[in-house]
C-alpha cells in the first residue's frame, strides 16, 4: 500500500452566474514513503485546484469526487471534521503565495506554534522554542518569530511558511510553485532548502537546441467538448479525436497518458 493514493479525483466549480465548471477530470497517482512526485502542466490545467482538493481546502463553491487514501484512510470522506484531523499533522503544503497563506494580524512565531498545539505535537512554551527552531533551520532568527509576515521580505515569507508547514513533521509535504513570486536568488535558496530535483528541461544558455513550446491556450471548462480536449494544440491528431475522449492507459510502468496513439503504440 502506496503512502498517498489519488483515485478518480474530480473537482467542479460552480460559479454564481455562469456554467459548472469541470476542473480536475480524473486525476489518479500514488506516492511511496521518501518518494518525490512532480506535477507538471501549464497554467491553467488544474495543479492548484489538484492540491487544494488534497489538503480539503477547496472554496465553499467547489465539490470533490473521488477518493484521497492517506495510509489507507480516505481523509475526505467525512468532510471538514475528517480532513482536519490530517491536515498539517500528517499533510502540510507550502502555498504559491506565502503573504496571502499566512495571517497579517498574527506573528510569525504564533502561526508557527499552531498547528503544534492544535495537534497536540506540543504546548505553550515547548511549542514556541520549536517554533524559533524551525525558523533557524530554514534560516531565520529565532527571535524574528516575534514579528508580523509584512515585516518579513518575500524571501522571509516563503521561509517561515516552510517552516510552518514542517511543524508538526507531516508525512506528505505539498509544495505549490513556492518560488514563483521570488527573485532568482531566493528562488535557488528556497530550492535548496527544499532539497527539490529540477527537470531537465530547463533551457540550455549555452547549447544550441530552440525551447519548444506548445501553441494555444488549454480549453474553456465552462463550455462542454466531445473528443479529446487536448484535440486542438496537437500536431498529430486522429480522426477520432474529434468526438471519441481517450481514455487514461498504463503506457509503461509509472506512465499512464490519455491519448488515442497509445493504443497504436500498443498493437505495433
């Protein structure tokens, strides 16, 4: 049994004045303990949304379906009450924007403490000095603890919010593009601090290979399509694309795609 186990998650949305909107369709992975797991996609395709449905922290306009396994136990099953008792105890996330995740009118040190003490990991004065331990450890002053997040630069922010997701020592850390707000050198300290292996396919300076980008933009999720949704950017699509939707197959193992070819792949 896998660590973390996503299966079939579907997330919708709502929206006061407009049509559902399918964001997440399917979204199915698995996690081992000291495993690292990268989910990759251009703005717009649902990481975010992925992540916030994993953490139970999706707005009041949104639903769920599907299961989140957390060594076995389905942590959204039971709705708020079920995920709280998970939530920063056994899986933390680094949010995208460090001063809109942490409290403007609380100190640092205190949203440190937090979860430890509602957790029970420790108490009043155990929890402070665990606290200014954490905030050492990602390169902060302990005593900076005493200080609000606008008295920490971006690079500060993003630290103590490592830390406070490290708190109570979580099995499972999300981290949502926790650079992407930081100038480049706080963006390589926070990536060393996180220990996070790149891809590889950053451009080469020096090399002579162009960038390839894909064309377009992904689909509206207000406006309902036959075929595979991804129809329209492809520069080999089938026939059938047009109105037949590819169902996800096991390419090879650890790689599962959605996409007709994989079956003409498959019988050759």
């Amino acid at each position: 049994m896998s660590l973390l186990e996503v299966s079939g998650l579907h997330v919708w949305f709502d929206p006061p004045s407009a049509a559902e909107v399918h964001a997440v369709q399917g979204v199915s992975f698995a996690l081992d303990a000291g495993e690292r797991f990268g989910l990759v996609g251009e703005s717009g395709c649902g990481k975010t949304t992925t992540i916030l449905a994993l953490m139970g922290l999706l707005p009041p306009n949104a639903s769920a379906a599907g299961e989140v396994l957390l060594d076995g136990q389905n942590i959204l099953a039971g709705g708020e009450e079920s995920v709280q008792a998970y939530r920063w105890k056994d899986i933390a996330m680094v949010f995208q924007g460090a001063m809109n995740a942490l409290n403007p009118v609380k100190k640092i040190g205190w949203q440190i403490a937090e979860p430890m003490a509602y957790h029970g990991v420790a108490q009043g004065a155990a929890a402070r000095q665990r606290a200014g331990e954490l905030l050492e450890m990602v390169g902060i002053p302990a005593a900076a603890g005493e200080r609000y997040p606008h008295e920490f630069s971006g690079g500060m922010r993003q630290r103590a919010a490592i830390a406070m997701a490290l708190a109570c020592e979580p099995k499972i850390l999300l981290a949502d593009e926790p650079t992407t707000a930081l100038d480049v050198m706080v963006q390589a300290q926070i990536l060393e601090l996180l220990t996070r292996l790149l891809f590889a396919a950053t451009p080469d300076l020096y090399g002579h290979d162009a960038v390839i980008s894909i064309p377009g933009a992904p689909p509206r999720l207000d406006v309902a399509g036959a075929g595979c949704p991804f129809r329209p950017r492809c520069d080999v699509p089938l026939p059938r694309c047009v109105d037949e939707h590819p169902e996800l197959r096991l390419v090879e193992p650890a790689h599962l795609a959605a996409c007709h070819r994989n079956e003409l792949v498959g019988a050759s």
